[in-house]
C-alpha cells in the first residue's frame, strides 16, 4: 500500500472511533440546555461562535438560526452536536480538539484559533461547562 493509501485508512478507522464513542456517551440533551447556548451568547471581547463557525470555515459546523429565531430547532441541533461531536474525546477534555482549539495557549491550548482566545483559561464557567459535558457529567 502507498503511504497516501495507509494514512486514508487510518484516517477512517479513526474517524469510525470517533464517531461510535461519541454516540456512546456524549449526551444529547445536555447539548442542547448547556453547551449550546454558549455558541449564541456575546462575550466581552469576542465575537459569538455562531458568527463564525455557521459559514464553513471549519470542522466545528453550526446550523444558521433561522430568522426570528433566537435557538435552534431539535434537527439543526442534532447536525449541530454531530460536527462538535466529532471533534470530542468522550470523557477526555484535554484531549478534545473542541475545547483545546479556542482555550488561550497560556492555558494550554491551541497557538492558533481564528477566533481568538475564546476562553483565556479552563477556569472560565463557559469553558467548565463544555468540560463537563465532554466528561460526561
Ligand atoms: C471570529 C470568527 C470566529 C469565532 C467568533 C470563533 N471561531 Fe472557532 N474558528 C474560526 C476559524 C477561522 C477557524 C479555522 C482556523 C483555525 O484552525 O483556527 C476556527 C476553528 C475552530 C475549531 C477547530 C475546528 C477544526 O477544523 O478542527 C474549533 C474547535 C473552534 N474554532 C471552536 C470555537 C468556539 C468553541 C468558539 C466560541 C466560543 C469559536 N470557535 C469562535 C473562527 C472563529
């Protein structure tokens, strides 16, 4: 097998791994009362994740709200959680390219996010609750 060949493979197999533990054991519900509205609301300094991430820039794909909506609908929801679930290690927050991408690189996150520093550390409540969600509790 070439070299090309061998990384699409593991590739696959890694992204089948993925998506199984995330059905597992990433809850749904709680995706949508906690974890979701932390993509709409405005932060000091930042803009809201929804801005950016309903155009396709990036693996983390939002549904756009609909017009006169102020949520989204039980269907976005599930596309909404199926993107953020495949950038999740379920039970693994550190391990989570969800929450180390926008997570300030003095705090041990990523050197670059579009976004910015979304959470200047793990301390921050907004970023506490993606961790909760991510651990399972
Ligand atoms: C000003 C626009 C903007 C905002 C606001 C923003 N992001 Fe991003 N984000 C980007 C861009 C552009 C990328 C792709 C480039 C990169 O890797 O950083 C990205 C990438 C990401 C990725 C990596 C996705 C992948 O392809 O692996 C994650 C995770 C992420 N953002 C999370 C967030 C979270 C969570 C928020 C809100 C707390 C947020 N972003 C707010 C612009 C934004």
């Amino acid at each position: 097998m070439t070299l090309a060949g061998r990384k699409f493979v593991t590739m696959v197999v890694l992204g089948t791994a993925a998506t199984v533990a995330g059905a597992q054991s990433l809850d749904f519900e709680t995706f949508r009362m906690r974890v979701e509205p932390i993509f709409l609301q405005k932060r000091a300094g930042h803009a809201r994740c929804v801005v950016c991430h309903s155009a396709s820039n990036s693996a983390f794909r939002l549904q756009p709200i609909d017009k006169g909506a102020t949520a989204w609908t039980e269907e976005q929801s599930r596309r909404n959680f199926e993107s953020v679930s495949r950038l999740v290690k379920p039970g693994d927050p550190d391990a989570s390219r969800f929450l180390i991408h926008p997570l300030s690189p003095e705090a041990g996150g990523d050197k670059f996010h579009g976004g910015g520093r979304q959470f200047a550390s793990k301390d921050d409540p907004d970023w506490q609750i993606l961790a909760a969600w991510v651990r399972g509790k």
